[in-house]
C-alpha cells in the first residue's frame, strides 16, 4: 500500500483533528467539573450569606431591643440627674453664703478688736484717772492732817 502526498496530508489532519477533539474533550471535563465546583461553592456561599444575614437580623432585633432598654433606663435615671443638678446648685448656693457669713463673721472680729482695743483704752484711761484721784486724795488727806 503506498501512500501518496495527498493522502498522507489527509491522514496526518485527520490524526491532528482527532488529537484536537480528545484534547478539546479532556479540557471541556476539566471545565465541567471546574464548573460544578464553582455552583457547590456558590451554593455554599449563597447558604452561609443566608445564614450570615439571619444572625445579623437576630444581631439588629437585639441591638433594637437593647437600646429601647437603654432609653427606658435613661429616662428612669433623668430625674436622679435632674436632682443631683439642683442639688449641685444649692450646694454652691450654701458654700456662697458659707464664704458671706465668714467674710461677714471677720468683718465683725476686727471691729470687735477695735472695740475691745478701745475698751482696754478706756479701762487703762479710768484705771489712771482713779490712781490719780487716789493720790490727789491721799495728798488731801494729809494736808488736812497737816492742819490739824
């Protein structure tokens, strides 16, 4: 059997063709199960992103829930709030007039010094003018012993 130019062209395309139809079949199995691995995992993903989206409404749920138990007990603690502010303001209040009555109470000591000062003046002044009546008298009474 002898081959000629033509048939051996045609013999090596067909070989060819057929290595590019099994190369084309391993390749298009490799991206079917390439594919089918993609759909699991977008099905796992899809699952987990459903699983992921009920937690975080579970997560919102309680945050909403934790807040209005927030609120309610801001509301309860307001007036505690308002009193310690009232009480803060008569605080200052009573440390105001505290600072008045010292400054007042001071005042009134260095006046009563200057009043005890003027007072020990007096008592040192009479306790002169009586040593000076006393001596006058006691001059008189000896001039007066002296006469008789």
């Amino acid at each position: 059997m002898v081959l000629t130019f033509g048939q051996l062209a045609g013999l090596i395309a067909a070989l060819a063709f057929v290595v590019l139809v099994v190369f084309m079949c391993l390749v298009l199995h490799k991206l079917g199960k390439t594919i089918n691995q993609l759909s699991d995992t977008l099905t796992d993903v899809a699952h987990e992103a459903t699983t992921l989206s009920a937690d975080a409404d579970r997560i919102l749920k309680k945050t909403d829930d934790l807040m209005a138990d927030i609120n309610a007990k801001s509301q309860k603690l307001e007036p505690l709030v308002d009193t310690a502010v009232a009480l803060s303001k008569s605080v200052d209040d009573l440390n105001t007039a505290s600072r008045k009555m010292v400054h007042h109470v001071a005042s009134a000591r260095e006046e009563g010094s200057k009043l005890n000062s003027a007072v020990k003046f007096g008592k040192t002044v009479y306790n002169v003018y009586s040593a000076v009546d006393r001596h006058r008298q006691k001059k008189a009474a000896k001039e007066q012993s002296k006469r008789k």
